[in-house]
DNA sequence: CAGCCCTCTTGATCCAGATCAAAGGCTGGC
DNA sequence: GCCAGCCTTTGATCTGGATCAAGAGGGCTG
C-alpha cells in the first residue's frame, strides 16, 4: 500500500520552512523562531487514498489540515442522504476552520485523488497564534477568504445561468492553479462531472453538454479529464455576464444581442 | 433628523457591559478588567437610517460592526449591476469580517429600517484579542459559524425546490428570534419580498405565491409584513426536504410519495 | 384628501435546464 | 486479456419556476 510512497513520505517529513507550499498556507514573516514553533505542532499524515475521508460530518472537530499534494472536495449531506459539495481544495489550502463553532465537523472532507496533508492540532494552533500576532492575523484572513469565495459561490449559485457556472468555475480553477505555480490554461480535473455538476447546482449531463458546446466554440480543449483553456478573456466574460443573454460573445455574427 | 432619536442615543451610549446583546456579540467569560479595554475600543454610531449604507462594496475596510437594534442586509453586486443578497442581520451579529481579506469591502451593508450599531475598529480588535485569548476564540468562532451559515445557505440555492426555500428561510429567521429573546413564531419581516426572493434565488413572484400557498395549507398567516407561524413541525419538515417531492406532509392523504 | 408610486398578489405563458433514455469509452479487477 | 461497472456523452422529452401581464392595496407627498 504505501510501498511505492517511500519518496513521497521522505519528503513529507521536511519541515514548513522548507515547503514549497508555505507561502500558501502559513503567513508571511515569520521569523525562524516562530517557525520552528509552528513546525512543532504539525503532524505529517500518511497519505490519505482516493475516496477516502479526511474528517466526516459529525466527527468531533480536533485539528485542520492543509494539503500538501493532491485534491479533495468538501460536502455536507442532508437528510434525504443527498449530498452538496461546497468546495473543492487545492495545495496550500487550509481546511476544517468551518467547524470551530460547535466543535463538530460540518462538512465531509473525501480526497478526489491520492492525497498527502499536514494536520494541525486546532487548540496548539490557537494558543499559538495568542502569542504571535502574524499568525493571528493569518488565520482571520484564511476564514475571511473563504467566506469571500462562498460569497462569489452563492451569487453563481443563485442567478447565474448555466455557461456563466461552468465558465466561473473553469476560470476559478485556473485562477488557483496560476497561484500554485502551475499552468493557468491546461490542468487536469481531478474531479468527475458529477462532481463539478453537484457543486454548480446542475445535472451531469448539462456539464456534459457545455463542455462540449465550449469545444466548439473554440474556448476551450477538452478529453476527459484533461482541459486546455484556448480563449480565456471569452471565459472570463461569460463568467462575469450573470445577467440575461450570457452566449458566446466572441464570435458576435450569430450572437443574440 | 436626530430630534426625535435623543432616548436612543442615550442608550446607545451604555457601555458593552450593560448592553442585553452583549451575550450575543461578544465572548463569555470576560472579566471586568476585559470588558472595560473592550468598551474604550468601541465607538458607538448615530442611527443609520433605512435605505443608507453602513459601509458599501468597494470601501476600505477599517471596522467591525455589530447591530444593535434593527437588521439591515449585505449583498454583493455583480458586472451588471445586479445585486445578490448574501445574508440578513439581526441585533448581535457582528458583521464586515469578511472584508479582513484584502482590506476591501467585498459586500454592501444597507438597512432595512433604521438602526444602530457600534462600530469597531478591527486593528484595535485585533490587538486586544491579542490579548485576550477568549477573545480571539470568539472571533474565529464568529467567523466559523458564518461560514457553517453559508453552507447551508448554498446547499440550499444549489438543489432545493421553491417550497423549501421559502420554508428554510421562516425557519431560520424563527430560529434567530428565538436566539435574541423574541417570538420564534410571530414576527415581523423587515426586508421586502423582493429581498427575500432575492436572497433564496427566486422570483418574487414565487415568493408571493408560496406565501399564500403556505398560508392555505394552515403553515402560516402571512398579513403584508406580519407572519405568524402556525405550524412550525411542519416548516420544518419542509424546509429538510431538499430532495423531490417536498410537496405538504402533514396532510399526507394526497401526498405525492 | 387626491394622486402617484411602489410593493405585492394573482393569472397565463414560456423556456432553460432537469430528467429520461440509451449508447459508447475507460478502468480496474481477476 | 477480458469482462463488469462506472463515467461520460448525446438525443428526446418534460416541467418547475421564471417571465410577462394586469390589477389591487398601502402609504407617502403635495
């Protein structure tokens, strides 16, 4: 099972000062000492597999993570079993801090693919942070970028007509990856299109569908889970236009408006 | 303007110790010695009247506030112009955390009736719950359920049909009733159907519609702003049913399931 | 007190996108 | 290497709720 992670567990060991993801997920200026005092408190988790679960809804709330490789998506289930996912995460993102209130996990954390994360024991990381003012200041901002992103989320979620959805949820995607260091215009999606359905508020076969009318509309190259972003400002336009007459507006000579 | 408002202001110069919602907005447990460093950061503010903006998108982000009494609405607005209600807020929410985050203001803050509020200055909040380590527990926590709030809220505009929109918004508003020492059953709605339409992703149409509905099915008794909730299990049970078939159970004789 | 405007309600129609259906492609297991 | 099962795509149909339309009621203004 980890057999073949021997290289990916040696390199997890490495401390916070050396990761490439610090910037990310840990504030600006700290000094050594501090670090090092940070360093202390992070526990370096095995990999977590595919379809495995980080933390579960319900489960009592002890520390937060941030993601060292790989992706996973949060989701809440309701009574009828039927689950909706509010987000999906990348490296570098810190996750958990929605269930400081009540000390229950409110949401499910399932990896998408093979991941590796760094748990932080939540209490540690408080009184931590009592003492250095930056990492205060760090964690407000984490929560208060969240809440910006769930804000943008729920305007799509309420209003925005289909391709406005997608085409946000494309340029938002690459927008994070620009930010790790990779490739704005050709990723992998590490999600399935139930998935990416589920988390825009749409049926499967509608992402399906648009993916493809993208395609041929020359904003994109999709094959399965690979996507190449060829006309971005027109992404980026349609994601913005969630009013009426959201079509393609590069090519205007078939437009409706 | 302020002539007739001479007893409000007079009591909304009452310190924090004294305030009824201070269990509400702020943490438990403080000591004296607390609070008063708490009361010398904060500054109260005249009333700001129904329709005027407490703070708008766009605006640089230098204090916190919390309601004192009436409830005002935040909202985001997109390219077109077309505004988005994130969430409404009753007396003892703390509101504008979420403009930590790029020190920008990210939503607008307009009353619904005229209100007041205390304004606190984040940098000084900051520092002192620097300090005060339940302070800063506080803080996270406010913002956690915030976030918890949010998912629910989405969850809620991704999937769930109109009726359990609606039957999700009374209850919850019912629910912060209850919380503040008010009638969880009779209350006034101080944002208009358009807000509230708004707000679950629907048409006001739908809106009035559902209300009557509701009001027919014996749910409620709805008289312009006045509502009054008959039968709250029911609310409730609807409210849940974010999957199909969220049609009337109380009366299952023509239930559709 | 009349008039106007704005909010709300109710009815009729329409359509975006869900649902239903079915046929490929991959992928992982044996 | 083959099979089973899932994911994805594409087409056809259906429907929930938006939109369009038209009053009705309330309240603020002059």
């Amino acid at each position: 099972m980890s057999r073949n992670r021997i290289v990916d567990l040696a390199e997890i060991r490495s401390n916070c000062k050396k990761c490439s993801l610090f910037q990310l997920c840990m504030p600006m200026g700290l000094d050594d000492n501090d670090l090092e005092k940070l360093d202390k408190i992070i526990k370096r988790r095995r990999p977590v597999e595919k379809g495995d679960y980080l933390y579960r809804m319900g489960d009592p709330f002890h520390s937060v993570y941030t993601i060292r490789a790989g992706s996973l998506k949060t989701y809440t289930t309701n009574q009828n079993g039927q689950e909706q996912i509010i987000a999906f995460h990348l490296p570098g993102d810190l996750i958990g801090l929605d269930a400081i209130q009540g000390e229950i996990h409110t949401c499910s954390a399932k990896a998408l693919e093979t991941i590796s994360v760094c748990e932080i024991p939540f209490d540690r990381l408080e009184s931590l942070s009592q003492k250095i003012p930056g990492l205060q200041h760090h964690l407000l901002k984490l929560m208060s970028e969240e809440l910006q992103l769930e804000h943008c989320h729920m305007t799509i979620l309420a209003r925005a007509p289909v391709e406005a959805r997608l085409a946000s949820f494309l340029t938002q995607l690459s927008e994070r990856f620009r930010a790790r260091g990779y490739s704005a215009t050709e990723f992998n999606l590490s999600m399935s299109r139930n998935d990416i359905a589920n988390s825009l508020g749409m049926a499967v076969e509608t992402i399906s569908r648009l993916l493809s009318q993208f395609q041929e509309h020359g904003l994109l190259q999709v094959e399965r889970k690979h996507v190449q972003i060829l006309d971005m400002p027109a992404l980026v336009e349609l994601s913005n236009r969630c009013g009426p007459n959201a079509q393609n507006t590069r090519d205007s000579s078939h437009g409706t408006a």
